[in-house]
C-alpha cells in the first residue's frame, strides 16, 4: 500500500494533517486561532498569492483540499479576510 498522494507539495504534508485536524473541531470559534495559523503557512509556501485579487477564494479552496473536504470554504475565505484587514492589507 502506497502512501497518501499530498495534495500540495509547496505546503507540506505536516499541514495537511494540521488541515485534517482542524477539519475535526466543532466550532468555527474553536478552528479560527488555527486557521489562522494554516493561513501563514499557506501564504509562505505561495508568495505569489499574497496579491492575488481572489486571495480569500484561492486559500479556501487549498484549505478545503488540505482538510479532505471537513472545512468550509466560507470560513476560511472570512479568516483570510479578517486577516488581511487586521494586517491593513487590501
């Protein structure tokens, strides 16, 4: 039996498995703190989406996929959003 396929080599299995977890908690206030998280590591592996105009939407979906489909793309597209304002980044 071969291992896993990674769905996104430039972030890494480790934050695949963080993905996994953070699909398994019961509440948006419980993941956001790491969702956060997943988002800088996702913005570190990507450079070249930190200007991109659909940001939000791009994260969510890698997120999605990172999670095998356990968090919603709504969600996380708001973290990135809040994010980006806190950070004055628009």
């Amino acid at each position: 039996m071969s291992p896993p396929k990674i769905v996104d080599r430039q972030v890494g299995r480790n934050a695949e498995l963080f993905a996994e977890r953070i699909g398994t908690m019961d509440s948006p206030e419980t993941r956001y703190p790491y969702l956060r998280i997943l988002i800088s590591i996702i913005e570190q592996a990507h450079p070249e989406i930190a200007q991109a105009p659909e940001k939000d939407r791009y994260v969510a979906h890698l997120v999605r996929n990172l999670s095998k489909l356990t968090v919603e793309e709504d969600e996380v597209a708001e973290v990135v959003r809040l994010r980006d304002e806190e950070r004055a980044i628009y």
